[in-house]
C-alpha cells in the first residue's frame, strides 16, 4: 500500500504537468484567454512546483512525512476541484498555482517515505524503480489523456478528476503510514526558506520569458539575476548564519548527494529533448496530431517502464556506474540516430527505433540517480534530500527547455528549418549524455544505492 501510496502520487503529480496541454484551446475558447494568459495555465504549475520543493522537503522533516503527504493531497485535490469549476482566466491560473504548491508537498513526501520504508538495498531500488515509471508514464500519458478526456467530456475534468483520486489516496495514506514524531524538532529556517523559494522562482520566471524574448531582454536577464543573487544568499546564509538550516551543506559532503544532484541537473534537458522534441518533430514535420503524437509515443514510454523494473533489479548486483554508462551509451546510439531525421523520415525507421534507445537509456538512468541521490540519507534528511533531487531534475527541465528551444531555431517555420532545428537539438541531447557518464566516474566505486 505504502509503494501504490507513493506511485500513485507521483503519477498524479507528473501527469498534471502535461495533461493540461491538449486541452489549453477549449480552455481558451471557453475562458476567454489572451495568449499570454494561456501560457501561465502551465507556467503558474511547473514555476511554483519547482520554486517550492526544498521548502517542501525540508517541511516533510520537520513536521512528519505522513502529515506532508496528507496536506501536501489536501492543497491538490482541492486547488483542481476549483481549476475545475473555474469561470474565469484569474480563478484559473490561481489554482494552477496553487496546484503547484501542493504538489512541490506531495513529490518530496512520496521520497522520503520510500527511503524510510524500504531499508533493504533492492527493495529500495525496486520501490525507487517502481516510483520513477509511475512518474514516467504520468508524463508520456498526458497527451493522450488529455486529449481523450476533452474529446469525450470536457476540459473541466482534466482537474476534476484529481478530486477523487486525491481523496481515496488520503485514505490510503493515513491507513497504510504510522504517524512517526519527526526525528528532531526545530523551527523551519525561514530566511533560507524565503531566499531558496524565491530565488528558484525568480530564476525559474527568467528562463521561461525567454520562450518570447532573447536571452539579453530584460524581462529574461532581470528575474535570472535576481534569483541567482537569492540563491547565492541563500548559501551563504546556509552555511554561516542559520543555526538550522533548510538545506544543511553538509549533505553536500557526499558524493552522491553532491554529484547525483548534478547528473540530475543534465538529465532534466535530456528528458526534454526526448519526451518534448520527439512530440514536436512528430507533430511539425510529420503532420501527426497531438493525441496521434501521444500514441506514437506510447511504445518508448512501455520500454521506459520495463527497462526502469529491470534497472532496479541489477542496481544491487552490479552498481551505479555501470548502469548509468550504458544508459549514456544508449543516450548517444539514440540521439545520434535522431538527428538524422528529416521530413521525409518514417515513422518506425526515422522516430521508433531511436527513441525506444532513448526511453532505454532512461529507464536505466534515471531511477539509479534518484536511489543513488537518496541513498545515504538520515531518516531526519530524507524530505530535504528528496526535495533537492526533485528540485534538480525541475530546474534542469526547465533551463534544458529553454536553451534547447533556442537551438531548435526559436520559432523557425520553414520546412527545411523545422526538422533541422530539432536535429540540432538531439545533438545536443547526446552531449549531455556524454557529460553524464563523465560526471559519473566521480561517484564513489562502491556506490550501489
């Protein structure tokens, strides 16, 4: 129950960041947005999703993971119920908004109960294994949900339908985890709190306008500024003048907080470049609708999940490097492959057959990072370090977008332009995938989470 628990939250969480998509045209016909304003029924959910997961994390410590998750379902069902009976644009995006606070609760929440829970090696790794698909599959499923729900009954219950899965797991939730007393107490350490929240938001706001402006305009270059000065008194109020801080440096003295968090970081762009330009090329140059699209990736999200069960079972026996160079390997095999494709690509030469590479490099990397990111954490570190590992997965999808949007040719139309732009991209998805199994090597030898 305790797995189901964590999974089925996780899926929720990841799910409603991408649902939404189909649907944004009845949403805009029927609400009366402006362009702009359409845009912040997505924005409002990932910038306060990502800007509050450390504060999230570090709030599962110290008040108790049960009561996070339980608050953490509370805020999200209730926060969808009235995205869902919404008559105006501001009620709307506020809920999104909302809807993001409450799933920066839930997302840390689900990992440290999995850490705390499955203490065994390999039932931890098949727990974190099983936990990383159920996201996975939430993320890939949002096309083709989305769309099927506002085909078949309205946009209202892409929201809607939260309510009673957020419900029964808040049952779930206080029949399956004891109410255990945080290991210690202390007060939230609110400067940190403030600086890290709002400096990841500002920073985070940043990236996003340069979707619509260059990377020098104001409107980029000042939140950006912003939220690195933020984050940088963040850390230094972290380090000398909170007497218990939100984030405590010294997790950072392991290499596999230190360099797990890192690899994450890099690994954010490479599920972007998958999962969002492979929809886009399907899409632009190959004329696939958005729900076909969604179909069309359902193969690489199926090898996703078996190769991340699989994953989890060599995790103890043979260890983090391995799996996570081979992952690099096949990052490299399938964006490379990728970047060969044109207009006149098909579908099961040019887009199936490099993309199930790409899903299998995924499964094998990305629950071997999150175990290995966690592994070593006090049960009082759990929530914060779950925060940290969200949090860098988040921000590297975000910048990741950003950067490679700007590859892409940022808004070239042509059709030479378009699959040209994306191959650009997938390149670059290589590369990370090669700094990747670089960075690796800096892991401890014997780190097998």
């Amino acid at each position: 129950m305790v797995l189901a628990l964590a999974c089925v939250s996780q899926f929720m969480v990841i799910l409603d960041a991408s649902i939404v998509n189909v649907a944004l045209p009845s949403v805009q016909r029927e609400l009366g947005f402006s362009g702009v304003g359409l845009a912040w029924v997505v924005n409002g959910y990932l910038l306060t999703f990502a800007g509050f997961l450390l504060l999230g994390g570090r709030a599962a410590d110290l008040f108790g993971r049960r009561r996070m998750l339980v608050v953490g379902l509370a805020v999200f069902s209730a926060s969808s119920l009235v995205a869902g009976v919404a008559t105006t644009p501001a009620v709307l995006v506020a809920a999104r908004i909302v809807q993001g606070i409450g799933a920066a609760m839930l997302a840390p929440a689900t990992l440290a109960v999995l850490n705390t829970t499955f203490t065994e090696p390999h039932e931890r790794a098949r727990a974190f294994g099983a936990w990383s698909a159920a996201g996975g599959i939430g993320g890939t499923a949002g096309a083709v949900a989305g769309g099927a729900i506002t085909t078949g009954l309205s946009w209202r219950w892409v929201f809607l339908i939260n309510v009673p899965i957020g419900a029964a797991l808040i049952v779930v939730a206080l029949l399956s985890l004891s109410a255990v007393r945080p290991v210690r107490r202390e007060s939230l350490d609110l400067v940190g709190a403030v600086t890290a929240t709002a400096g990841l938001a500002a920073a985070i706001y940043g990236v996003m306008q340069s979707a619509d402006h260059s990377w020098t305009a104001l409107r980029v270059a000042g939140p950006v500024v912003a939220g690195l000065v933020l984050l940088v008194a963040f850390t230094v109020v972290e380090a000398r003048t909170a007497v218990q801080p939100m984030v405590p440096l010294r997790l950072f003295g392991s290499r596999s907080v230190a360099v797990g968090t890192g690899m994450l970081l890099l690994f954010g762009g490479i599920a972007i470049a998958m999962w969002y330009f492979s929809s886009l090329f399907l899409q632009n140059v190959l004329g696939y609708s958005a729900l076909r699209s969604g179909l069309g990736q359902t193969p690489a999200a199926v090898t996703f999940v078996v190769v991340a069960r699989l994953a989890t079972a060599l995790l103890p026996r043979v260890g983090v490097r391995a799996l996570i160079l081979t992952g690099s390997a096949l990052f490299l095999a399938g964006f490379g492959w990728l970047s060969q494709a044109s207009a006149d690509s098909s579908y099961l030469t040019g887009l199936l057959g490099p993309t199930l590479l790409v899903a299998a490099g995924i499964g094998l990397t990305f629950p071997t990072l999150m175990a290995t990111v966690t592994a070593d954490a006090a049960a009082e570190d759990a929530g914060i370090v779950g925060g940290l590992s969200n949090t860098a997965s988040q921000v590297g999808g975000s910048v990741g977008l950003a950067v490679l949007t700007t590859v892409a040719g940022d808004g070239a139309s042509t059709a030479e332009a378009l699959p040209a732009g994306y191959d650009r991209v997938f390149l670059v998805a290589a590369g990370l995938g090669t700094a990747i199994a670089l960075i690796s090597l800096l892991l401890p030898r014997s780190s097998r989470a």
